[in-house]
C-alpha cells in the first residue's frame, strides 16, 4: 500500500497514475482471530483500527455481508456536530469532534472534514431561549463554539432562506456550532479501512455471520456464509440489524427498534450553500448541505414505521421537498438525483449503547439513531477501549443497557421511551 | 406505498395512519414488579419478518388497529380492531 503524499500524488500525475496499488487486502478468513468485530460499516472499521493502533491487539477481523460502507455508512448525510447538552453525551460527541479534527492525517487520507458551521434554525422566542440554555451549556462544559446569531446575522451569512415574515414559521435566528460540518463518509470507510488493513486487520468482504455458537455464558464461535470462525472476544458493530444478531447469539429483547431514513442528493449546482442548515418546527423535520461535487444533500424524519427494508416510502420524499421548500424556496426547480434508505438503530432513549453484554466475551456497539456518523471515530475508539480492557472507560459508563433499570435515559429531546421519535 | 384496510373505513393509503409499534406487548399488572415493567416498556423483539404492531385511523374513523405485517416486505396479513369489544358496540350503536 502506497502512502499518501504530495511527492506521491506528483510523481503517479507525472508517470500516468499506475504505481498505485490496492487500497487493502482482500484476505481468505482465518479459522481464529482474537477479536471480531461483525458489520463493515464505520464503527467496525474504526474499531478494528484503534484496537490495533491503541491497543496493540493483533489478530483481529472485520465480516461484513456485503462491501464495506455499503450500509448507513455509505448513506447518510454526512452531518457531523457536538451540540449535545446531556451529560455524557457532551464529552462523548467533544470527544469525537476533536478526534474528526486530526483525522485525515491520522489516516493518512483525505476524509474531506468540512467544518462550514451547523445553523439550526429557531422560529419562537421560546426556541431562542430554550436554544441559549443548551448552547450556554455547551461553552460551561467545554464546546467553546456554540453562538446564538441574531436575524441580521443569519441573513448575512446563509441569504438565500427564506425570511419572509408572512412564512408559516418567520426564520427568527440560529443556534450556531462553527466547528461542526460535513465528511466524505465513503472517504470514512475506505480512509478506515486502509489504515486498519496496514496494520493487520483481515477485512473479509461479502461474509454474512448466519449464526452464533454458544458454549454456555461465552461465544465460541461464528458461523458465516464463508465457513465457521472461532474468536476470543466478538463485538457487533452492526446499526439496523443488532436485533438480528442478537437472536442468534440467543439473547433475548433490546431496547433498539429498527426503522428507516431517507436522504437525498440533486443535480450538482454552483456553490449555493456554505454550511449545514437545519430546520425542526412541529412535525417538519430537513437538514440540507452542499456536497464538494455540488449536489445539494438533504433529509428528514423517519419513514414512521419499523422497518428493516432499506428503501423508502413516498409520503416522506413529499414531506421533504415540502420542508425543502418552506426553508429554501430556490431549490424549487432544481431536479432530484437520487434518493435512498438505510435501516438505522433506533434506541429507547435516542443515546447509543458501547457496552458489555450478558455474555463473558460479546460486545455492543448499537442503538445509534440517526445520528452516528459523527460518532464514528469516538465510538470506534471507546468501543476498542472496551474490547481490550473488558470493562468501561468511565466515559461510556452510562452507555450499557442496563441504564433504564437505574432510571437513567439519557434522552436529548425528552421524548420518552418510543424510538421513532428520537432522531 | 403501503394500504392498509382499515375493519371501519376500507383500503387506505397508510399516509391516513400514525404507526403506534410493538402490538404484542403485554404490559403487566399496575402493582407487577419494577422488572417487568421495564421489560415492557423499554425492551422489543424488533422482529425482521412477520410481526404484530398496533396503527390508529388519525385521519380517518381514529381506531387503534391491530396489524400483522412483514417489516421486511411490508406485506400486510391482517387488520383488525385493536379493541374488539369497543368495535363490537360501536357496531351495534349504528
Ligand atoms: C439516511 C441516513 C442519514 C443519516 N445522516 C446522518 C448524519 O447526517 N450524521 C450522523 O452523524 N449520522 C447520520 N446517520 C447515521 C449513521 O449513518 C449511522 O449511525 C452509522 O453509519 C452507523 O454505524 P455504521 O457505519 O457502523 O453502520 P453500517 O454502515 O450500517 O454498518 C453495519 C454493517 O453491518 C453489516 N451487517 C449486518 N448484518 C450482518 C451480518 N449478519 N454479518 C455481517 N455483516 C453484517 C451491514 O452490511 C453493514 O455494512 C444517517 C443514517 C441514514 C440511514
Ligand atoms: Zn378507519
């Protein structure tokens, strides 16, 4: 595997591009590894990556059903942030916003980290004030970039929203995180990817884990659509489908029910859009950016209903391009490229879990919402932490499932206990 | 795009309906153990495949329903009143 550098990239322009070599391996599975980790999405990669390179652990192996990056990884809207107020989930999400920060040289590949702002959009005095209290939360607890902008400000910096005072719901500021952005999530994956496969790390493409062997309170083995592998430690890193593995490891019920998201990327236009815009008002729900190659990269709420099919429901792209439209009406002929869905994780409380389990050597890594992209080199980092120390790092103590037994739900929107309405 | 045939109202599209969720939770007696409780109200089978879950008509006759659903295909196999004794009366009032 080549290195990345301005010397390479001159000298491969100079000599025709083709002294590049594979990105990673595509290895035979071992019949043994110290530690797998089911589900090639980010999280798993990550993980494989920080067990190696903070851990030192050698055998390890990534399965994955279908590619890598082919599941929520490779769809999402690629939003990254840390403007959470609920203890632990403000450290957590710091944490990985500063890790997001070094990350293209840790990998030694571009990740396209854009950290254009993120600008939520408040329509109420209410909202202002209730905005104020969590971003004044923020700067007392160590995100310094949170602002509030007032209407002038805001239409200086995004003008083409629409601030007609007659709107249903008149733009009256922003609630503001300048360090938040955008990521190239395939540039995650494959960034990732090539960095955990220098080290070691068997990435097995296109091997489904089909079941799970048990001797008693311990994992002794996986069965996978390419012949049975025994582990010593097993960690699922597997979004949408937890509640299936789960059943194969023969455990019983989850606090995860799986539903699922749609997004969607139009034609690529001129730069339009210079940060990520967000607008929640009652039942609407878009987030929209301008992506590097000019497609504008939008979405909304969930498709309503559980689901574990990754397409979605027409009602929802018409909800979207309604919301679309209330907050930027020059979008309105601009034609729709693609629109897709993934099958995301959604928890009791909206909060993620990195934790133990009730057997002795499995591992979970769930329960993301709609929200954990930006999450990825943080979960990767504590959920290895996790895997190599077999226990938790203070940091993710309150991210077990046994937390709703202590009457603890770490719930950012004050939702209650139904997963469809966290995001 | 789902229909659902709602017992009251016939075929609809499932845009008239608001899904409430797991429909085969059983919630247990109000002085049950803490245990249980929270097994019922934070814990799911999160079935992929066939499952029973629970629509109500917001748009329409506003009745719970009890569907059977597939939540891979979306294929429906059954609607009936979440409440059949309430539907039993409201059929002999009109
Ligand atoms: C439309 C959409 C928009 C989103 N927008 C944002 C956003 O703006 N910001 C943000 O922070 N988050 C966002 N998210 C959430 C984010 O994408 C996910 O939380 C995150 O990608 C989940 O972690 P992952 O990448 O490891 O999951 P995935 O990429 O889904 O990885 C799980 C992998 O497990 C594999 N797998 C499943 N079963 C098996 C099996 N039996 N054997 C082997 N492998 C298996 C799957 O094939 C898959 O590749 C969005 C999600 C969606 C769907
Ligand atoms: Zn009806």
């Amino acid at each position: 595997m080549t290195r990345f550098s301005a010397w390479n990239v001159l000298w491969q322009g100079i000599t025709g591009q083709k002294g590049w070599t594979r990105q990673w391996r595509d290895p035979e599975p071992k019949s043994h590894y110290d530690v797998i980790l089911v589900g090639g999405g980010l999280h798993g990669l990550a993980t494989a990556y920080y067990l190696s390179k903070n851990h030192g652990v050698r055998s390890i192996a990534v399965l994955e059903k279908g590619w890598i990056g082919g599941g929520n990884a490779g769809r999402n809207t690629t939003i990254v942030r840390s403007n959470y107020t609920r203890p632990g989930n403000r450290e957590f999400y710091e944490h990985s916003l500063t890790l997001w920060e070094e990350l293209s040289h840790e990998l030694n590949y571009n990740v396209m980290f854009s950290q254009r702002s993120h600008i939520a959009l408040l329509h109420s005095p209410g909202a202002i004030d209730a905005a104020a209290r969590g971003y004044n939360t923020m700067r007392l607890t160590g995100t310094p970039d949170a602002e509030i902008w007032d209407l002038d400000r805001l239409q200086q910096e995004v003008p083409h929203l629409n601030y007609a005072s007659g709107a249903r719901f008149p733009i009256m500021g922003a609630a503001v995180q300048k360090r938040a952005g955008t990521a190239r999530h395939d540039a995650v994956a494959w960034g990732y990817a090539r960095a955990a496969d220098t080290r070691g790390v068997d990435i097995i493409q296109n091997c489904a884990v089909t079941g799970v062997e048990r001797n008693g309170g311990r994992i002794t083995a996986l069965e996978t659509s390419r012949g049975r592998i025994t582990a010593g430690k097993v960690g699922f890193a597997v979004a949408g489908n937890t509640s299936r593995l789960w059943n194969m490891a023969g455990l019983g019920g989850l606090p995860i029910e799986s539903h699922k998201l749609q997004a969607f990327v139009s034609e690529p236009l001129k730069p339009l859009l210079d940060q990520v815009v967000v607008f929640g008002m009652g039942g609407a729900h878009f987030y929209i950016s301008q992506s590097d190659k000019g497609g504008m990269v939008f979405g909304g709420d969930l498709d309503w209903y559980k689901s574990y099919a990754q397409r979605g429901n027409l009602p929802i792209v018409q909800d979207v391009a309604e919301a679309a439209m209330s907050v930027m009406p020059c979008l309105g002929r601009v034609k729709l490229l693609r629109h897709w869905a993934g099958v995301v994780d959604m928890s009791m409380d909206g909060t993620h879990f990195i934790c133990k389990t009730p057997l002795d050597n499995l591992y979970l890594n769930a329960g993301w919402n709609y929200g954990g992209f930006k999450a990825t080199p943080a979960a990767g980092w504590w959920f290895a932490d996790l895997i190599a120390n077999g226990r938790p790092a203070p940091m993710i103590g309150n991210f077990d499932l046994k937390r709703f037994e202590r009457g603890l739900q770490i719930d950012e929107r004050g939702a209650g206990a139904d997963p469809k309405l966290h995001g | 795009m789902i229909w659902i045939t709602c017992p009251f109202c016939g075929p609809r599209d499932h845009a008239e309906f608001s899904y409430g969720g797991d429909g085969s939770i059983q919630y247990p007696a109000l002085d049950a153990p803490v245990q249980d409780w929270h097994d019922a109200v934070f814990l799911r089978a999160n079935i992929c495949g066939v499952q029973t879950e629970t629509w109500q008509h917001v748009h329409g006759c506003r009745m719970w329903l009890k569907v059977v659903r597939d939540t891979m295909t979306h294929e429906i196999h059954s609607v009936t009143p979440a409440h059949p004794g309430l539907a039993a009366v409201l059929e002999a009032e009109a």
